[in-house]
C-alpha cells in the first residue's frame, strides 16, 4: 500500500507534498531523523491529508497532481480545514 501526504509547517507557512510505502517512518525522517533536505528546514511538520492506494504509479500519479496549481488549491483548502 502507497500514501499520498500533505504535511504543513504552521511556524513556516510551508506545505510538503509526497508518497511512501511507509509513512510511520516517513514521517519520523521529515520531522527527526533527517539530516539533509528541503523538510528540515521547516520543522515541525504536522499531516493534514492522506490519500491511499494500492498502485505506485497510481500515487505518483496523484502526488504529481497535488503539485500543480490545481492541487495547491486543493490542499490550501485541506490545511484551512485542518487549523
């Protein structure tokens, strides 16, 4: 199984969009244990949304389309639901 998330920073006003097979430890890597990357900068990360599927491409396919400016909208709407 395959998860689309949507995290938020709400100290940052930052939004992070991506997939895993294993969000447990996905998101312990954004919030703690990575050393390097974008989602270190703007911790602490909080999940707003998840979408799951059982085909990889099929959450690529969705991860990609959340990332368009149609999918920003979308998940603007999800953190506003969420505060």
């Amino acid at each position: 199984m395959y998860v689309v998330y949507l995290l938020y920073s709400e100290k940052f006003n930052k939004i992070y969009i991506g997939f895993t097979s294993d969000l447990i430890n996905r998101f312990a890597s954004h919030n703690s244990l990575a050393t390097k990357g974008y989602t270190i900068k703007f911790r602490p990360w909080k999940v707003v949304y998840l979408e799951f599927f059982d085909d990889k491409n099929e959450a690529m396919k969705r991860e990609k389309e959340l990332k368009s400016s149609r999918g920003r909208d979308f998940c603007k709407k999800q953190i506003s639901f969420n505060k």
